[in-house]
C-alpha cells in the first residue's frame, strides 16, 4: 500500500469516527442520525464493492495465463510483448523498477512459494522485506488496516441512538475472530514448501482477500439490516408525569365540586340538572321495584332489599356502597385547621 492509500484508510477511520462522536452526541436529531449511519453503510460497501471488482490484487501468473514454475526469462519476455516491445530487442528495454524486484525476487528458490501466500504486492512492494516473517508483517498490517476501518463502523452502527448498541460485542468478536484466522492461514496453515515442478498452486493471499472483502461488506449491512432494540427507561422516569397528572386531576375535582354549585343558581341549567335527576330517580325505582331484578340480584350476591331475618338490615349491594361512601368521606372533608 502507497502513501496515497494509507492517507485515503486515515481519512476514511477519521470521517467515521467523527460521525460516531456527532451521532453520540446529538440524541435528540434521530432521523439525522439514522441518515447519517446509512450514509456512512453505502459509503463503505461501495468502497468495498470497488475493492472486489476494480482493486483485485495483482497476480502476475494469472494475468500472463502461465503456471507457476515459469523461469523467470519467459516471464519478462512475456512482459515485454505484453507492453509492445519486440522480443529481439528485449536487452535494450528496461523494466520498472518495482517489476525488476519482483522479477528477482522470483529467481530466488522458494520465492514462488511466499509469493502464493503473501502476494504480488508485498513482492512488488516492500522494499525492506527479504524474510518470511518480513513480509508476513508487511501483509498483516495491511489487513489490519482494513479490519480497523470497518470495526470502526461497527462501532459506528452499534451506538444507542441507532437501537443496535447489544451487537456491539458480536459484530466486534467476529473482526477480531476473523483476524486472527486469517494471520494463522498467513503464518502457519498456508507454510507447505512447493515443489520445482509445481505448476500451479493455492493462491492464499488472493483468496484470503476476496473472502475478507465478503465478510467486510457483508457485516455492516447485515447490523444494518437488524431490528433496533431501544433500552427501556427506569421507572423513576415516569413518577414525575405521573405525578403532574394526579396534581391536574385533583384541581379538576375541586373545580367540579365548584361547578355542581354553580349549576344550582342558574335556573335553566337548574332546571335541567332536576329534570334529569328526577328521570333518572325514576327508571331507578321502576328498576328497582321490578321482581325479576331482586331475584337476579341477589342470586349474583348484589342483594339491595332489606334482608328478610329477626335482625333485618340491608342487602350486600347497599351496604358495599355505604362502605365506599363512608372511605370517600375521608378523602373530599376538608383537613381540619
């Protein structure tokens, strides 16, 4: 990776990680902060997306459609013609000299090997890279720039604003586990010596890579796509609402008992309030009165005659009622002064 390129995954961590604080800190501007995560997800798949089609690593071997074990010679005669050049006069040409160190890179025996599990661009590359481990560094911190770059935006995705805060370990986990398993098929499980007369081999790193730019596409959308989950408030947080309605209920009683004595002294209003009173005195009456309804009554436990005994008293249904009467007198009397 250039300079170019390290300045270009800088500022892309930074634009993340400056939306992360904005989103964080702006609470109330939820649909802002829902435009924001969903421009933050396009940007990266469409970043990733041109990684996959556009950016694939260079493979020498592949493009020239030769196996592996080529000699090296064959290798910049092909170069050569490929670039326009007549092979008779191949001396007088001078290669870049980027392809010069990767030509003479792949003179030395078992260069072909690191070159199926670390790439062309590491070869091509890394100037300072001349062992194993060397160039397993030089591969790993690139990878570990990428993994960076979208365990930012899962971080990003994974905020309490956006209802996703609870997949924050998982999304997380699963970079750090795929991490780990790709620099252990790097080093250890990709380190099988080839033979001279291998002519075509397992190449690790092209396809470590495409696997990573799938599992990195595909996790972002995938938090994305999730339902939100909000966290539920504590319950202190509903006693003061619950507090001001009892307070406008309790003025809204006083303010009734006001109105029913204000009703009295107008006459029509007064009128009105006797007229449905004595409507309703009578359907009471006539219910009441009614045989059916006392035999119901009392089957249902709602007995409101007096009880047929030597000691008489009322039914069940009057005195549940003198009850609630006589508690209510408590709560509407005034305090004493």
């Amino acid at each position: 990776m250039t300079s170019s390129s390290y300045g270009d995954a800088i500022l892309y961590v930074l634009v993340l990680l400056g939306s992360w604080f904005y989103v964080s800190r702006n609470h109330t501007t939820g649909h802002v902060a829902h435009r924001l995560l969903l421009l933050a997800v396009s940007l990266h798949s469409i970043h990733i997306l041109c990684q996959i089609l556009l950016h694939r690593p260079p493979n020498l071997f592949r493009r020239l459609n030769v196996p592996l074990n080529v000699p090296v010679d064959q290798l910049r005669l092909l170069l050569l013609m490929e670039a326009g050049f007549d092979w008779q006069h191949q001396g007088a040409v001078t290669l870049p000299k980027d392809v010069e160190l990767l030509l003479s890179r792949l003179a030395v025996p078992g260069s072909r090997g690191l070159f199926t599990r670390f790439g062309q661009h590491s070869m091509q590359s890394c100037q300072f890279c001349f062992s194993e481990g060397d160039y397993a560094l030089f591969s790993l911190s690139l990878v570990l720039l990428q993994y960076l770059q979208t365990a930012t935006l899962s971080l990003l995705l994974t905020t309490a604003v956006n209802g996703r805060h609870h997949f924050r370990r998982t999304a997380l986990g699963i970079l750090i586990c795929a991490f780990v398993a790709e620099g252990y098929a790097l080093t250890y499980a990709s380190d099988v010596p080839l033979s001279k007369d291998t002519q075509y081999a397992f190449m690790w790193h092209d396809n470590l890579f495409l696997m990573r730019h799938v599992l990195l596409l595909a996790l972002p959308l995938l938090v994305q796509m999730l339902p939100p989950v909000y966290a539920s408030d504590p319950p202190s947080t509903y006693f003061a609402p619950a507090l001001a309605h009892l307070e406008r209920a309790l003025s809204r009683a006083h303010l009734l008992r006001y109105t029913q004595e204000a009703v009295m002294r107008h006459p029509e209003l007064r009128d009105l309030a006797v007229h449905w009173w004595s409507q309703q005195a009578m359907e009471s009456a006539a219910a009441m009165a009614d045989e059916t309804v006392h035999r119901t009554a009392d089957k249902l436990g709602f007995g409101y005659t007096k009880q047929e005994s030597r000691e008489g008293g009322d039914g069940k249904l009057r005195v549940h009622a003198r009850k609630i009467v006589e508690s209510l007198k408590g709560l509407l009397m005034a305090p004493p002064h």
